[in-house]
C-alpha cells in the first residue's frame, strides 16, 4: 500500500498486551468496581416460579423501611418491549412472570443488604399457571402460550413468527428425495445440549448518575455500548443523544454481557431516587436470570453412498429461547450452516425453529449455536465412520469443502483451509493409533465459524511527541483484540506498539463500533485503523513534501519517522508542526465486513445466512475413561485453527486454550440443572466448571490460509476455540469405551449407566 | 446478617461464653462451612465465638500409647502435608484432606469444623472412621471421648452438646504390624468438589495373612458417613482374596441409602460405592504388598 514499508515489524509478533499491566498488577477499574460519592445500592425482586398470574404487588412494607430510597415497577416504567429479534421483553414482568428468575421490581437502598431486605418486604402474590419446560412440548397445539399477543411485538421482517416459535427457519437445495432414495445407507440420530452459563469472572454491573439537564451516564460492562445506548434511551423514553454509555473494563462476557442486563434498572432508580445507583448480580441471579447458551434438541438424518460420500442431508433444530427470543432466532439459524459442516452436501433440507418455554430467557454465549450443532454433525460423522469401516478422518477429508466449492447458502468459499487443520490436527494428536491402550481413545473434529460484520469507525490522533491515540468505541473484552489492532496501527504508520494507546468504550467520544461480538473486533477495528493510517500517511507526507520540496510520493513512514529522497523527518516533528499550522495531525476511519452474495432460492427466513471471512478449524483430543468411575482424563488436546494471518501469536493461542476449557465445561460438566422451572444449582458449587486440574495443556497450531478482507488476511480467532471440544471429546469417549452419550454434558453418569439413567 | 464477635484467649473463657450463650452461640475454627451457611441465612447465630486465639488447639502430636491427637483446629493443608500422612497406615486421611476444595479451602479449612460440620458428604471422615477416631471434647463436666461413629448421629448432628468444644481427633495406633488405608473420591472435576460418593478402607493383616480388622467407610450414600460393617465382618479372620474383596465391595454398594439429587442419580451412588469400597480394599492391599506399610 501506498507510502507502507514492506517489512512487517509490528504485526506477527508475540507483543506484550496493551492491557495487561494493570490487569495483573490489579490497577484495572471494572465495571464492578466502579462507585461514585453518594451511590445507593440497587436489587431486584424476581419471581419464584416459572409461570404465574400477579394477583398483588404491593411495596408499601419494603418502602417504609429504614434506608430504603427508592421503589421501581412496572407501574413505574414506559410500557415498552424492546429485544434483539423480536421486541417482546418488557423491564418489569406486567401481569404474569414467564419464568422463575423474571424481574418483577427493584429497590435502591443505602445498602445491598437493606436492598435485598427491602425485596423480601415485598408483598408478592402469585397464582400458578399451567408451564411448559421444553421446546418440544411447547410446539404442541395445546401447549400454554408465552406470549397471546405475539402477532403485535415488533421484529425484524426476516423473521417468521407463530405463537410459541419465536422463528421458523429453512435452508434448502438439491434434490433430497432422490438422493435419500438413492443412498446406500441412512442414518438419523437426535442430540440434545443443555442451558450452560458463559462464566464469565466479573456479575454484571452497572453505575447509573443523572446529570441536571435529563442526560444520563451508565458505567457498566456490556460488551457493546452503542447498542446498550440505544436500548437504554428506549426504555427510558428519551434521545439516544442524552444517554453516555462508559465500560471502564469488562472481565469476560462470552456473549453474556451482549444484551441490557443491570444497566436499565440502575438507570430506573436513579431516575427515582436522584442520586447514583449501583446494581450488581449476585450469583443465584447470574445462574437463574443472565443469558446461558440456549438448551436445543437436534435431529439430523445424512444420506451416503458407498464410499462414504454425503448425498444428502435433513434435519430439524429445535433452539429454546426461553421466556423472551432474544439471541434465539439467529442462534437457531445458524444452527443449520454449522449442521452442513464444512462438508460438501449436494441436497439439503433443514429446518430451525427458536422456541419459547417458561424457562430462562437465553443469550449468545461464545460461538452461540455451534457447540451444540457440530455436537451434533461430527458425532454422526464419527457413527458414519464407525458404521462403513472407514477411519473418521479420511471420511472427512473426502467430504470436506475445498476452495471455491459452495457454502450452504450458495455463496463461493474462499481461503479453505479444513482439510490442513484436520491433517496437522491429526498428525500431532498420534490419529494413526486411535486406541493406544485398554479404555484410552482419541476423537476428531472439525467446524467453520464466520467473522461477524458489523461497521467500525476510528480516529486516530498524533501527539506532538509523534505517538498515536486510536480512539475507537470497541470494547477490550479481554482477548487481547485491541491490541491486533494497535498492532496494525503501528504498522501503518511505522511506529512501535508501545507508541499507540487505546482509548474509548464511551458513546459520547469514541466513533461507532458493533461491539465485541462475533469474533469481529480485531479484523474490523484494525481495518478502520489501516483507514485512518493511510489517510495520517498522507498527511504526513504532504507536511514532508511541503518541507522539502519533493514529491509526496517520495516519501514512505519507517521507525517513527516519514523518510525518502535522502531526508529522514520525525514524526513528531511533523505533528508538532501540524499544531502550528494545521489542527494537528487527526485521521478518521471507517470499516465495514460486506456480506458476501449467496443464493436467496435456498434459504428462508433465515436472518443471517451466510458467513463473513469463514474461518476452519479442527480438534484432536486423546483421553482415558476409568470404567468403574466413568471419569475422564484428557492427556493431550490440539487445536489446528486456521487464523488467516496471526497478529499476536500469543494472545490467539491465549484465546484457543481459554476456548478449550470453556468447551471441556460444554463437554463434561456444565449444565444449569431445572426441576419443574426451577434451577436445582443456581450456585458455583453445583454448577460445575472446569478447574485447572481439569484441563490439560493444549497445544495451539495456527494455521495461516489468509482471508481476502481481514487486516493482512487475519480472520475472526475469539469464538471457534470452544465449537469443536464436545464433538472430539465425545469422539474420544466412544473410541475409548465402544459407547457413544448423546447429549451434553457427557457426565460420568451417562458414560457408565448410559442415558435415561 | 449481625452476630457478637467473641474472641477468647483460652479455653476456659471459651467454654464460658458457649456455657453462657448455649444453642445461640457457633464456634468459629476456619469459618468456610459455617460463614456460607451464616451467609446464605441457613444459620443466624446471635454469638460467634472464634477459637484461633485460644491456645493448644492446632497441630499433630504422637501420643504415649503410640496414637495420635489432631488438635481440631489443624489445617487441612497441615494434615495433607506431615509426615505422619504421607505413608503408611494413616495415608487416607492425608488423602482425603488433599482433595477438599481447594488450596485457599485448605489452607483455613480445619479438621474440627470438617467433623462438626458432620456433612454426609465430608471427605475427611470416612477416612477417619476407617482409622477407628475418637472425638474429644472439653465441657464444663470436662474431657470425654466419643468414637468418631457413635458422635456423627445425621447430616449436620453430632454427640456435641452447645456448651462443649472439640478439642481433638484422636487416632489409636494401629493394632497389628501389618497395616495400610485409602481414601478414593468420585466428583464431577477433580478439585473443589464436592464429593458425589467417598470410600476410605484400612485393612490390618495378622502373619498368616489373614485380616485381623477390616475398616471400610463411605460418604455421600446416606445420611451420615457409613461405617460398613457387613462388608468388614466378611473380611475379618480371612484371606482378603480377589472373591472377597468383591463380596465386601457389593456388600458396601448395598448398605447405602443415597439420594437423587443434582450431583447424582442414586443409582450412581451405589454404583460408585461399590466401585470404590473395592478399589480402596485392594489398594490397601497393594500398598502392604509395596512395603508400604506401617
């Protein structure tokens, strides 16, 4: 590119991370931390029971109490819905609660105690009504309604709505009869995931203050500020304008802190009260009222021939959303491109539907959807196998997709690289011996994922003493992403890293980012930075070439300096020289992932039918089942992950083995257990995730097939580490004992005395 | 969540005040059962009496008839590390300490607050069944001693009364040259867990090979810590072959009573009793086998 030196010296580097310092030394501020003079303490009443008629509320007991400020319901709120999908989430429960966990009223008190006192005080009466607890029984024609008057909630026109199924959605093509027909063998299996809780360190958390003039500020942790701002002024039903959202800093969210969790009734109570409230969930809340990744029941039926090909295949996803849709229909539809695989499929017919029960509204955690259906799909693979006499890794490698072949929704594939990761995946992890010991076995398996869209903007500013601010309203979620794109910054502009200082995560000063979802920040945030670099280049070498006479063109940006035609200027100079005589050296720039063109005639309904700058992984996992105990030891777990081009060596195999302890939890262990509605564990002692025992070292190989749109051919690393440990770990368990579970998590239990207890 | 915060400097002072405050007062030792309970309002006690002041009630000592005496407020982590643990015929309990919770649990976490805990499914104790422990106590009648499976009576109810303080667990010394034990734990991870069944077994050998006492103990399938006394009488005065092992291992399975619940299908329960009683009986085998033992 224009006026860039050639050799890379920033990126592709194991840099230490911007943020880490005061991470690990403790000086970070999160969200949680955060109190400002005079803060009250916010809590939240939430319903008992899964499915009721309100016959009272009534607060007077709890308002009378000493140090008790504040008092908010739904009588107190604007009567609005508001949701990602489809706007039919109220603030407070009206009438009825639609599941145990559903906010019903909040106190704001000198205390969390008095708050939380307060909230006992309340005179709540409730009349059962008839539940329903899974979605299939929820599709039934005379299963309870969530929500009668679903035909006048708002929601994207995509969508395809009735009663209890929040979304129907389809992709299809090819001629799946004839091919079923025509197949040498069939097989149809059903797997089943359960309501697991993204696990992040730090409770949701938010600081809200009114200022005099009507604005209001929110610290908090979401992991996306703009649409946090946007909610928040419709809810509270003012100007977008008047609402700053600020994340100090955020510790993990996993795509739990993507949706309004605290924030808008801290906001609420400080409206009621005057003064700054602070609501934090405790972690009864976080396992009964936060956004676990949804429980879903999966059908698959596949077709092959005789060599093992795939002809064809047809399945349903029933994704249960839970009391409101939320992430649903879109974490249903995406079910179905990670059910095709990244295998070619010549007739397709699946279906989706995202279904409300009275259990807890779910979210989008980490990769939402593609735990549960590569569960799914690379379990069957593994049957196919088993059931032909093939080894499970050349049955892949003869229906994988190779470059240029179509995606499920008819669009080209480019940069296809799985059948690299399965090889290099399989070679490190010993596949040739798949059984090296009595009760020891290894499993396979691979996935996609796509590199979200969604717009990013930055300013980029040069200080007088040549070092750069990349002010961008993206959000640190802990990946290490905004350094990449700090890392990219000093590339550009050839600077060292330690020269760039991020700043933002504030809707009033930072330009617009879709946020930290979708492993998108690093490859979005880093183009709008290569933007704003070109357009600082040439500002840079128009100030040089006014100083010197010579040509713009003359002049490139190399170790902190603008150099060319004998002359070596500091940048600093440049930009001191700017402040004199220019405004000072200011850059502004935008990105946006454009969707690639797909084939509409094979696909229904679907709101996000076809994947960004894919990426393609695999994973290969060696492990022991005690036969006695059904415990699992996992010896040895690699990751073969196809990152386009590593920015940070380091942090992205920091993102792979967190992603592997995540889905080692999804594999094993995790599961937020209901009786009747309600939660069994909503503790940290019983709900089960991984300790450092638990999970074995990983070994990280980065495969580099570049993608044509990311920041020197990077693609999206943050979600796909956790996809493919459920499928290859239970791989492994049927390797290692002839017997295969199907559902998550794949406890003990299950192994020895099967399902169904 | 209020309570007085006592804090006497001798046990004298601290039987006074528990003489004082009877059923309203807790006596506090590393506080990580009893804080959670406290915390989550399961318990409200009006007194809080700390006992980390009063002397003499932490550390393990051999005692003159060759036992030994665990003041009860021993850390955890102090029993997983001494030396009179780490082999040998008292090995279980070190095993069992290892794999409560985790290092910060342990750290504070005492042998007295576990066994007054009296949790069914306290790791600590089947081992200490399977050593044949007593519990002292100090009141204001003064000093008895209780064996440890007559003073756990249900989940959370122990022998002791208001007005007296555990002072130590007394271990006797094994009554034959030939001794070995171990401690074996089922959980869904392998550490702060809690445990979905536990066995502890110690096996004491006569010269013709023979067993002269057989221990087996179990946690977590019913409510208390289960001494099995079918499967010892099938073992003692008997070559502990592979036959009789098994006949223990399923005499154990059968004499529990577990629950449903959200760790386990009782069904697992007794599963893994089995699975366990006979895998600790052979380790203790082993272990003699290895010279191992004491």
């Amino acid at each position: 590119m224009d006026g860039v030196a050639t050799e890379r010296r920033v990126v592709g580097r194991r840099l230490p991370r911007l943020d880490g310092a005061g991470k690990v030394t403790g000086r970070m501020v999160y969200a949680a931390d955060f109190a400002l003079p005079g803060m009250l303490h916010g809590k939240v009443l939430r319903s008992p029971l899964p499915h009721a008629r309100i016959r009272r509320l009534d607060v007077a007991a709890a308002r009378a109490m000493a140090g008790v400020r504040g008092i908010v319901t739904a009588a107190d709120v604007p009567a609005v819905r508001y949701g990602t999908a489809v706007r039919d989430t109220p603030v407070f429960a009206t009438d009825r609660v639609l599941f145990q966990g559903q906010a019903v009223a909040a106190v704001a008190a000198t205390t969390p105690e008095i708050a939380e006192a307060a909230c006992r005080a309340i005179a709540l009466e409730l009349d059962p009504l008839p539940a329903v607890f899974d979605a299939e029984a929820a599709l039934a024609p005379d299963a309870p309604l969530l929500h009668p008057d679903w035909a006048s909630y708002a929601a994207l026109p995509v969508l395809a709505r009735e009663g209890n199924i929040a979304a129907r959605a389809r992709m299809r093509h090819g001629d799946v009869e004839a091919a079923f027909a025509s197949a040498h063998r069939i097989y149809e299996h059903r797997f089943a995931t359960p309501l697991q809780h993204p696990g992040y360190t730090e409770p949701r958390a938010a600081v809200a203050a009114w200022e005099g003039d009507g604005r209001l500020t929110v610290w908090c942790n979401t992991q996306l500020p703009f649409d946090m701002q946007a909610v928040l002024a419709e809810i509270l039903d003012i100007p977008s304008g008047r609402v700053r959202v600020v994340v100090p800093g955020i510790g993990g969210g996993f795509g739990g802190k993507l949706r309004v969790g605290v924030e808008h009734y801290a906001a609420l109570l400080a409206r009621r009260t005057g003064r700054p409230v602070k609501v934090m969930t405790t972690t009864e809340e976080e396992l009964t009222a936060a956004y676990p990744r949804q429980a879903t029941t999966i059908t698959l039926r596949t077709a092959v021939d005789r060599e093992g090909r795939l002809l064809a295949r047809q399945g349903r996803v029933l994704l249960e959303c839970g009391a409101f849709a939320n992430s649903g229909p879109g974490s249903a539809a995406i079910c179905m491109q990670i059910l095709v695989g990244p295998y070619r499929t010549p007739a397709l017919d699946l279906e989706s539907l995202a279904v409300y029960t009275n259990r807890v509204a779910a979210g989008s955690f980490r990769a939402p959807a593609g735990p549960m259906a590569n569960f799914a799909v690379e379990s069957q693979m593994d049957i196919i196998a088993e059931d032909l006499g093939m080894d499970p890794l050349d049955l892949r490698l003869r229906n994988v997709v190779r470059e240029g072949d179509l995606g499920p929704a008819g669009e080209a594939l480019a940069g296809v690289s799985v059948a690299e990761c399965l090889e290099r995946a399989a070679e490190a992890i010993g596949w040739r011996e798949r059984r090296p010991a009595p009760n020891r076995g290894k499993g396979l398996a691979c996935s996609w994922w796509m590199t979200t869209g969604g717009s990013s903007g930055v300013f980029v500013r040069l200080a007088p003493d040549g070092t750069a601010t990349l002010v961008s309203g993206a959000v640190e979620i802990g990946t290490g992403a905004l350094t990449g794109a700090a890392q990219v910054l000093a590339e550009e502009l050839g600077l060292e890293l330690e020269d760039v200082r991020v700043a933002g995560a504030d809707t009033r000063d930072a330009p617009f980012d879709y946020g930290a979802q979708g492993s998108r920040t690093a490859f979005s945030v880093g183009n709008a930075a290569r933007v704003a670099a070109a357009e600082l280049r040439r500002q840079l070498c128009a100030l040089a070439a006014r100083r010197t006479g010579l040509p713009q063109e003359a002049f490139r940006l190399e170790r902190r300096a603008v150099v060319g035609g004998g002359h070596r200027i500091p940048i600093a100079d440049l930009a001191r020289e700017s402040q004199l005589s220019g405004g000072g050296l200011i850059a502004h720039g935008t990105y946006i992932n454009p969707a690639p063109p797909y084939d509409p005639t094979r696909v229904e309904n679907h709101p996000l039918p076809v994947f960004n700058a894919p990426s393609f992984h695999a994973h290969a996992v060696d492990l022991s089942v005690d036969p006695g105990t059904g415990e699992v030891t996992i010896h040895d777990y690699v990751v073969a992950q196809d990152v386009g081009f590593a920015i940070n060596p380091t942090w992205i195999e920091g993102q792979i083995e967190g992603g592997v302890a995540q889905g080692i939890g999804e594999a094993l262990s995790e599961e937020i257990v209901y009786r009747e509605g309600r939660v069994l564990n909503a503790n940290l002692t019983d709900y089960k995730m991984p300790t450092a025992q638990d999970v074995p070292r990983v070994r990280s190989i980065l495969v580099e097939c570049p993608s044509a749109a990311g920041p020197y051919g990077a693609k999206g690393v943050g979600e796909p580490p956790c996809i493919e440990p459920p499928a290859a770990i239970a791989n492994a368990i049927a390797a290692a004992t002839g017997r295969r579970v199907f559902s998550l998590p794949m406890t003990a239990e299950k192994i020895v005395l099967g399902e169904g207890g | 969540m209020s309570f007085a915060l006592h804090r006497p400097t001798s046990l004298a002072a601290a039987l006074a005040l528990a003489a004082r405050h009877g059923a309203a007062a807790r006596f506090l030792a590393g506080g990580t059962d009893l804080v959670i309970q406290i915390r989550r309002g399961r318990l409200a006690p009006a007194h809080v009496i700390d006992l980390s002041a009063v002397p003499g009630l932490a550390g393990i000592a051999g005692t003159p008839e060759g036992g030994l005496r665990i003041g009860a407020l021993t850390t955890l982590k102090a029993i997983e590390r001494h030396p009179a643990f780490a082999g040998g015929a008292r090995r279980a309990l070190a095993e069992a300490a290892r794999v409560v919770g985790g290092h910060q649990v342990r750290n504070v976490g005492t042998l007295g607050g576990n066994v007054v805990n009296a949790s069914p499914a306290a790791d600590t104790l089947p081992a200490l069944l399977a050593l044949d422990a007593e519990a002292e106590l100090v009141g204001p009648g003064g000093t008895r001693r209780v064996p440890l499976d007559a003073f756990l009576l249900g989940p959370g109810r122990t022998d002791r009364a208001p007005e007296e303080v555990l002072t130590a667990i007394r271990l006797p010394p094994p009554p034959s040259a030939a001794s070995a034990s171990a401690f074996l734990k089922a959980g869904r991870r392998k550490a702060m867990e809690i445990s979905v069944v536990c066995a502890a077994a110690r096996l004491d050998l006569g010269a013709d090979g023979r067993c002269v006492a057989a221990r087996l103990a179990l946690g977590a399938v019913a409510p208390t810590t289960l001494r099995v006394r079918a499967a010892e009488a099938l073992l003692e005065g008997h070559v502990p072959d592979a036959g009789r092992l098994a006949a223990a291992a399923a005499a154990a399975a059968a004499a529990t009573r577990p629950l449903d619940d959200v760790r386990a299908s009782a069904r697992f329960r007794r599963h893994l009793a089995g699975v366990l009683a006979g895998r600790a009986l052979a380790a203790c085998l082993g272990r003699m086998g290895n010279g191992e033992a004491a």
